[in-house]
C-alpha cells in the first residue's frame, strides 16, 4: 500500500509539474498571444506602451480597424483600433497607456460604431477579451466599482490569469444581462467620461466618431440619438450608406472605395 502511495505520488507530482511546464513556457515567451483568442488586443496592448512617433492616434472597435487599415497610405495617424469586445474600459486602457509612453500625442480619435457602446462586459466574449488581457493587478486603479461588479458575475473570472487558462482558448459558458441602456450602456458613459478627463488633463484634443453605418440600422440608430448627444460631434459624425457595401453581419464593410468621395471621409473627420 506504502509503495502505491508512493507510486501514486510520483505520477501526480509529475502530472502537475508537466501540466504547468508548457503554459508556463508560453506565457514567459508570450507565444500565447498569438495563439489564444483576441490575438489583434495583446498586439494593441504592447504597442499602446511603445514610442509612436504620430501626433495623432485612433483608437476603436473592428470596423475601426477595417476602415482605418483601408487608409494605412495616412502617415498622419497611428492605429490602435482593436475590437468593441474590449469594452470601453479597455479603450480607455489602451488610451492611457498610449497617453503615458507618448507625451507627444496631440490628438485622440475613438471610433465607435454605435453599437459597440452597448457593450457593458455582459458578453460571452468578454473572458478572452477583456477579464484575460485586462484585468491583472496592473490595470486595478483604472476600474470602476461597476466594472468589478461585471466581472466578479462572470464565472471563474478568478481563473482568467491562471497560466494552463491564460494561455489557452478555453472559457466558461456565459451570458450575461444587459443593464437597458439602450444603446449606451453605463459601463460605456462612465469611460466615455474618464476619456474626457483624461484627454483634459493631458491637454490632448480628443474626438469620438463613427465609422460609416449601414442604412438598415438608421431607425434603431436614430432611435437612441438623444442619449449620443451628450458626446460632442458624435451625431454629426454619423454617416448612413448602402447595405451594399457591408458584409452580411451588416456591421463590417465589403467596400471601401465608396468612402473616398463620401462626406464621412471628405467632412474630415479624422484629419
């Protein structure tokens, strides 16, 4: 029996050892970041702590992303536009540490479609995109009592930073509740705000815009423009266009050479 123990022992010991070694080698080398889910935000993330040498930066969801890769011709701008399932809180991650790294910024740009506002971490995405990437003790003094409420509700959140979890794509079956903002969730008009003051005290123009929207969303859109007026020359920004030139998400573009002529491109609003 002593020696079954024994045995026993060994093999668990083992086990462990051989079931941490990979992960752990991972993590050290950062290969992870390119393996796991929300590969594009553990590249936004080094890069908002690096020199950018742009006076002008633009932060933002996936269609951002896509629109602004479409101009990469721009050298006036840098691009750390990423994905709306990091909520605002990670934008406002991200623009900090931009912020910090480069005193030299002179201008912020977000651009928003309006859906992602909606976004308060009640997401099924949320584990991979924000809680595994986000929510280590070096961002904790930048969190609202409303977004540890949010996590703390999304299983085994607590597991997010273990390195076997971290480092690889599995996550807890999640569905969250939507706080009925509407379209402007609370989580979203809280990091709008700190983005305000932040931008204030840096003495940094900060703009938030929209990419261009398609048509079918006009009425929902419109709908909620009482609650986006209270972000300065958001509304104005707002650019409907055929449903043709969206993929069939009906959120991302299909086509971009529409936008040279477009007034989203020739009002300037990123210039």
């Amino acid at each position: 029996m002593k020696r079954f123990l024994r045995d026993l022992g060994v093999f668990l010991g083992v086990f462990i050892v051989l079931f941490h070694a990979y992960p752990e080698f991972q993590f050290w080398t950062k290969r992870y970041q390119k393996d796991v889910a929300g590969t594009e935000v553990y590249e936004v993330i080094a890069a908002s702590k690096t020199k950018l040498n742009k006076k002008k930066l633009v932060i933002g969801d996936s269609v951002a992303k896509q629109v602004l890769d479409s101009l990469a011709n721009d050298s006036s701008i840098v691009s750390l536009a990423s994905n709306q399932a990091i909520s605002m809180v990670g934008q406002y991650v991200i623009a900090s540490q931009a912020l910090a790294a480069n005193p030299s910024l002179d201008t912020l740009v977000l651009m928003y479609h309006p859906f992602s506002f909606q976004n308060n971490l009640a997401s099924p995405l949320s584990f991979h995109y924000f809680v595994k990437p986000f929510y280590g003790t070096e961002n904790r003094g930048l969190f609202s009592p409303t977004v540890f409420k949010q996590v703390e509700a999304i299983p085994f959140y607590y597991l997010a930073q273990y390195r076997p979890v971290l480092t690889s794509n599995w996550s807890p079956t999640y569905e969250g509740v939507s706080d009925g903002k509407g379209l402007f969730s609370t989580i979203s008009k809280e990091y709008v705000s700190r983005l305000q003051q932040l931008c204030l005290k840096k003495g940094v123009v900060l703009q938030i815009i929209s990419p261009p929207i398609n048509e079918v969303f006009r009425p929902q859109i419109l709908a909620s423009q009482a609650d986006f007026e209270t972000i300065p020359g958001y509304v104005d920004s707002w650019h409907f266009y055929a449903a043709a030139n969206f993929l069939p998400d009906q959120i991302h573009l299909t086509k971009f050479d529409f936008l040279a002529s477009s007034p989203w491109k020739t009002a300037g609003l990123i210039r």
